[in-house]
C-alpha cells in the first residue's frame, strides 16, 4: 500500500488533535505511512535520522504507558532529539498553568509537542498558544487520535480494509475518548458501528454521532466483525454508574458466550489497560486466532512515528526530504 507522493506532499496538517474532521483520503494517508513503518519496525536496524536535529516533548499530565512509551520510541527511531516531562516534578507542582507552561516550552523552540491532559481542549489550547505542531496524546474524554489510527491499521491489515464492516464498542462509551476517536474514524471509513453500554455509560443522543446503541450484548454483537472492548474509566466516574463490577461483568464483560453472538472469525480489540474479569474474560483477551490487542500495541509505535513525520513536512526547513 504505497502512499501517493504527490498527495503527500500537500498533506500538511498544522497539527493532529483530533480525528473529526479528516477526510477519508487523509486517514489514508496517515495508515498508508504507518505501514512503511511496522515493516521498519521489524527489521534489526530500526533507527534512521530522518528527524534529526528535531526537537520533540512529550507533555503528559495523566499516567500513561503504551502511549508515551510508543511515542518515545518513535521520536528515537526517527532520530529526533526527544525529552518526557516529568509534570510531577515540573513547575506544575508549584501552581504553573497550562499556557504558562506553553510558553516556556515554546521559548525553547521545540518542534513538536506530544501532549496528555486530562481536560478536554488542553492540546488545542496549547495548539493556539506555541509555534510548533501539536499532537494530541488524549484530552479528557475528547479525543485521542492515534490510537483510533492504531486500531484502523490493525483492522486493515487483518482484513484489508475498513468499508462495510461492522464493528461494534462495548463498554463505557461515555467517558472514553478513544472511542469517540474511533467512532469518527470508522464511520469516515465507511464502516458501520454500534455501541454497547448500559444505558448509564452511553453519551446523551449518541445516535447523533451516526452509531447504533444496544443495551445488550448478544443483540449488539450480532455478525459484528470487529469487538472492540474498553474499560471502565473509574477515575473519571463521580457516581455509580453500575450495581458492581460483579454485576457489570455478567451482562456487558466479554466472554465467550457473548463473543458466540459476533461472526465466527470475529476480531477481538482493547486499547488497554485491560481490566481482566471486569470488561473481558481473560481467555478471549488471550485467544491466539482472535484477539489482535498485542498486534494493536506494535502499530502503536509505527503510527506514532508516522504521524511525527507526517508532522514535520510543513516545519520551515525542507532539507531533511530528499
């Protein structure tokens, strides 16, 4: 699947901070580049210095180990001159802001910014405030583009595309911007795509987003393709939202007596952390012929170095393309 050098070529988003609003051909784009990479990724070399002398930050506010792990190995192998910081013994700590920490770090000329915030909006209020691009690592329960990419890519290597399959989210829909991320990437891609929740964790008029809701299971995994599962986000919950976890296992966690329901050679997905026996069982997590979630950790790093390319096209020096 090569990538169209001349599209590529005006493909330059100033940032990524979400993925509502990309045209299919840009999604495309994004995965087209991403495969480069895993086949990269798998070789003994896997560094090169297509990055050099870039400088990229990864700004974290929330704990993090698959994103930020993946998005430091990404800025290596690309070269880049990379740096994680550490909020918990940042100024912070002692009662800086966001924008103040933005322009600290934009007085150091960085060229770009990975960013993790637990408030919807910090990383287009950050995308406003400094001159480099800015990729959005997850905000809140907005959006986290990346992994929508990841999941896109595992899902396209497995069958060959994303048109026409019906995939269904299950889970806590509510507080989850992963999946709101993929919910725009897959209808963009023209899949269909239900959601399956207790009534409690469905986001009001989620039917407006263009998904179908079930409250049950068994009816909505019915010859779905794709299952993929998420956890419950605890700490962003402020009430109860289910009797107990018991009790929410029994109805909405992923066995494979639910699983019977979905197409035979249904693919199985979590962006982790799995939650083992609360939203899925830990057999079906680890069914070899079915669950794709290790695959969907290595297109993590091949997606984030994708997206740090793709980035950079548009920064003021053109010297590191051929």
């Amino acid at each position: 699947m090569g990538v169209d050098d001349s599209y590529q070529t005006r493909f330059s988003p100033r940032h990524l901070l979400g993925i509502e609003g990309l045209s299919p051909d840009q999604i495309t784009v994004f995965l087209n580049k991403s495969e480069n990479y895993v086949e990269q990724n798998r070789r003994v070399d896997k560094a090169t210095q297509l990055l050099h002398g870039r400088t990229i930050i990864n700004l974290f506010y929330e704990d993090s180990t698959r994103t930020l792990t993946s998005f430091e190995l990404a800025g290596k192998r690309l070269g880049g001159d990379l740096i994680n910081m550490n909020v918990d013994t940042s100024s912070v700590k002692k009662g800086e802001t966001l924008i103040d920490t933005a322009m600290t770090l934009n007085a150091m000329h960085p060229d770009i910014l990975v960013v993790r915030h637990p408030h919807a909006g910090a990383a287009k209020l950050l995308s406003e405030k400094v001159n480099c691009a800015v990729i959005n690592g997850g905000d809140g329960n907005h959006e986290h583009p990346t992994q929508a990419l990841l999941d896109a890519l595992t899902i396209r290597r497995r069958l060959g595309g994303l048109s026409g399959l019906t995939v269904a989210i299950c889970g806590d829909i509510l507080h989850s911007r992963v999946a709101k991320s993929n919910i725009h990437l897959l209808l963009t891609m023209g899949a269909r795509v239900r959601v399956i929740a207790p009534k409690t964790l469905i986001p009001p008029a989620a039917e407006r987003l263009g998904v179908e809701v079930f409250h049950c299971m068994e009816d909505g995994l019915k010859d779905c393709d794709i299952v993929m599962m998420l956890r419950l986000q605890r700490e962003r919950m402020t009430r109860n939202f289910f009797p107990s976890i018991r009790e929410y296992f029994r109805y909405f966690g992923l066995d494979y007596n639910k699983l019977s329901h979905a197409k035979p050679d249904a693919l199985i997905m979590h962006p982790g952390p799995m939650n083992r026996g609360v939203e899925i069982d830990t057999e079906v997590a680890d069914d070899v012929g079915r669950s794709v979630i290790r695959e969907q950790v290595e297109m993590g790093v091949a997606v984030r170095m994708a997206c740090l390319d793709l980035l950079t096209i548009n920064l003021d020096s053109g010297e590191r393309r051929a």
